[in-house]
C-alpha cells in the first residue's frame, strides 16, 4: 500500500470512529454555555414555540388511539404519536425545558460561579414558563368543539385523565425516569449524525409506552382537562405539575448531567 493509500485509508478511520464522552461533553457544554447568554426574550419566544409543538403529540397519539380498536395493544402503537412533538422541538432547535436542565448546568458544573448559576437560573425560567404558556395555548384551543372532532376530544380526555391517574409519588418517580432518558438522548445525538430521527423517536416511544411523566408533554394532556372543565388546575398542580417537575430537574441534573460530568472530570485528571 503507497502512503498515500495509507493516508487516505486513516482519514476513512477517523471520520467512521465515534466522538469520545469528553468531546459530547464539550460539545454540549459549548451549547449550553450559549444558550445562557441568549436574551430572555429569544428564549422565551423560542420556549413559546416548544410547548405549542408539543401539542403534535397529544394531537397524533389521540388520532391514533381514536382509530384504533381498544385493545391490549394499543397503547403501544398510539405511543408513536407521542414522538411527533419531540422530534419537531429538537430538529427545529426550540427549547424545551427539559433538555435545558442539561445543557445549562454544565457550563455551571464547569464554572460554579454566582453570575453563572443567575444565567442558567433565568434560562431554566423563562424557559420553562414559556414551555407552560405555549401548552396550555395548544390546549385552550384543542378544547373547543369546534377546534377537533368529537372521537378525537374524547381521545385527548382520556389521555389526559390516564396522565392524572398515578399518585403524587409516582408522578414523581416516573418524571426522574422520563428526564433520565431525555437527557440520555441529548447526550446521544452530538454523534448520532443522520440517525437524529431515529434516537428522538426510539427514546420518546420508551417514554410513553411505560407511562412516564413530562413536565412540558404531560402538561398539554393535563391541561386539555383544564380547559375542558374536566378536572380542576389545583388537581393538575398537586397531582401532576409539581411532582413531575421536581422529578424531571432531579432525572436531568443529577442522575445524567453530574454523572456525565464527573467522569469526563475524572478522565482529564488521570
């Protein structure tokens, strides 16, 4: 083999080889150290964008379930629905909470200074309100007669009643699982390439086939309830919102964010 064979054969070997865990790290930590520099209100016009967007969601797993026979399966073919909204978020780059408690705490665990922590504080709020809004905007409007079709209302009705369903704990625990697995999914996608599809689908359909919680995603199904005079907005604080939210910051900053960071912290010290 010439050296130009040779060459040639290693810069093939290079671009094939997998980007290594401190190269994803700073990856997404360069991310969310710009994220937190951004003006609030492109934040929270972006976070506006993202709780609408979440509505695909609630709107193609309802269409699916209202199509389906009621069968044991069911729930496993309606769940893809639940991956639309996921996948327009992350590929339209809008900003949804819980991939933001990720992001933005690295730059924080990098450099812990209180100009930062204020930074990563303002984007988790704004953010998260504006997630709020846009959810429960997509939901006022599902909720009128006129806006759906009467099988596709009832769709969005029991979905909403079955996410209202579990006890406060298990809204909890569910919501530290589901923001495990977001979090696990931001942390796959700097080298997923042409997969990036194919990992927010695969990862969202998990979410929803075992009935864990989002703060953002669950919020629109809640929310249509709400509107719909169904169920009261303290049952949707106490049972669901603030459960799954303290569920969903402790998934995604402590079990994947410091876990993931302290390894490419150790790596650096060896």
């Amino acid at each position: 083999m010439t050296p130009e064979e040779q060459d040639d054969e290693r810069k093939k070997a290079l671009e094939r080889r997998s980007l290594s865990a401190r190269a994803v790290h700073e990856a997404l930590r360069s991310e969310g150290s710009s994220e937190i520099e951004r003006p609030w209100n492109a934040l929270a016009w972006s976070g506006l964008a993202a709780g609408l967007s979440m509505g695909l969601s609630l709107t193609a797993e309802g269409l699916l379930r209202a199509h389906l026979p009621d069968t044991p399966w069911r729930p496993l073919v309606s769940s893809l629905g639940y991956t639309l909204g996921f996948v327009v978020v992350t590929l339209g780059r809008q900003q949804l909470f819980t991939e933001a408690t990720l992001t933005a705490c690295l730059p924080l665990l990098h450099e812990r200074t209180m100009p930062v922590l204020i930074r990563v504080l303002r984007l988790w709020v704004v953010v998260l309100v504006a997630n709020l809004l846009g959810a429960w905007l997509f939901a006022w409007v599902a909720a009128h007669p006129s806006a759906f079709s009467p099988e596709l209302r009832q769709a969005f009705s029991e979905i909403a009643h079955e996410a209202v369903s579990h006890e406060s704990w298990s809204a909890f625990i569910r919501g530290i699982l589901k923001d495990w697995i977001i979090a696990l999914m931001v942390w796959l996608l700097p080298s997923a390439e042409s997969a990036r599809p194919w990992i927010i689908i695969l990862m969202t359909y998990v979410i929803a086939a075992a009935s864990l919680t989002h703060i953002v995603a669950g919020s629109v199904e809640v929310f249509y309830a709400v509107a719909a005079a169904e169920i009261g907005f303290f049952t949707y604080v106490w049972r669901y919102g603030l459960p799954v939210l303290l569920g969903n910051i402790i998934g995604g900053i402590l079990v994947v964010a410091v876990l993931n960071h302290a390894q490419v912290v150790a790596e650096k010290r060896r």
